[in-house]
C-alpha cells in the first residue's frame, strides 16, 4: 500500500483556513476534502427535506444519510453531488453558510471540548504536527509557510 501525503488545516471560523487548504492543494497538484462543505451539504439536505434546523434528532439523521459524491479537480475545484443533483453553487451561498453555522456551532464547540478532554484518545495534534501561529500573518504568508512545510516533508518522504 502507498503513502499517500497529507496536509491538514484547522483553525477557527472565518480565519482562511478554507483559502489557504485551496490554494496549498492546486500549488502541490493535490486534492481537496473540505470537511466544511460536509456542514453545509447537511444544510443542503435539511433545507431540501424541509428540516427544522432547531431539530437536532432529524438534522442528525439527514447528516448520516447523505448521498454524496465529489467530483475530480484539485485545489477543490470539483463539482460536489448530492442526492444525484450538482450543488456547488448552492454550497458557496451565504444562505447555505448560515444555515450550516446554525444547525452545528454549539455541537461543533461540545464535541470538540469532549473530543479534546476524554480520557482515552483525546483529540490533540498528531506528534509530527507542526503548529503555525498565523495571529500575525495574512493568507499568503500563511500559505508560504505550509507549503515550505510541505517541501520539507515530501522531500524527508522523498529521501527516507
């Protein structure tokens, strides 16, 4: 079985993690999962199946149903299919964005406390993680560290 690399990218809402996975992913030729648009296709999905979004028990079960499918492309510029029906434009809409910050922000802040306290494999960098205080930098600095980082690491991948 083959290594595949991979690269990722967290940090609060709104703070370019999404621009900067982007243009890492088409810099290095890589594609893109972007965790986030999971959110938003559930959004998607409550929306169409007329969801109260306030119903955690069927947003739930909308969530575990999906029908996904993504589309070729790097940096994330595949088409993302759900139910059969070609959504990328839906997804980018404020509309979808706010619907998805309301059906998940307080689970989202409860799982990740539970995920980082429990006892047993709790939810904590990985121990070749490397941490980029971006507080100071803007989006294209960030994105020239983490593809230096990436240089570094293909060619440590590339040497060993």
């Amino acid at each position: 079985m083959m290594d595949v690399p991979v690269i990722a990218i967290d940090g609060p809402s709104g703070s370019g993690k999404g621009t900067i996975a982007r243009r890492v992913a088409e810099a290095l030729g890589f594609h893109l999962l972007d965790s986030g648009a999971l959110y938003r296709l559930t959004a998607l999905a409550a929306e169409d199946a007329a969801i109260d979004p306030a119903d955690p028990i069927a947003l739930a079960h909308a969530a575990r149903e999906l029908d996904v499918a993504f589309g070729g492309g790097t940096g994330g510029n595949g088409s993302v299919w759900l139910n059969g029906e070609e959504v990328s434009a839906r997804l980018r809409t404020e509309e979808c964005g706010r619907l998805a910050s309301r059906i998940l922000a307080r689970d989202i802040a409860d799982r990740d406390r539970r995920d980082t306290e429990r006892s047993v494999a709790p939810l904590v960098p990985a121990d070749d993680a490397v941490v980029i205080d971006s507080t100071s930098m803007d989006i294209d600095e960030v994105t020239r560290e983490v593809l230096g980082l990436a240089a570094e690491r293909l060619a440590d991948i590339g040497a060993g």
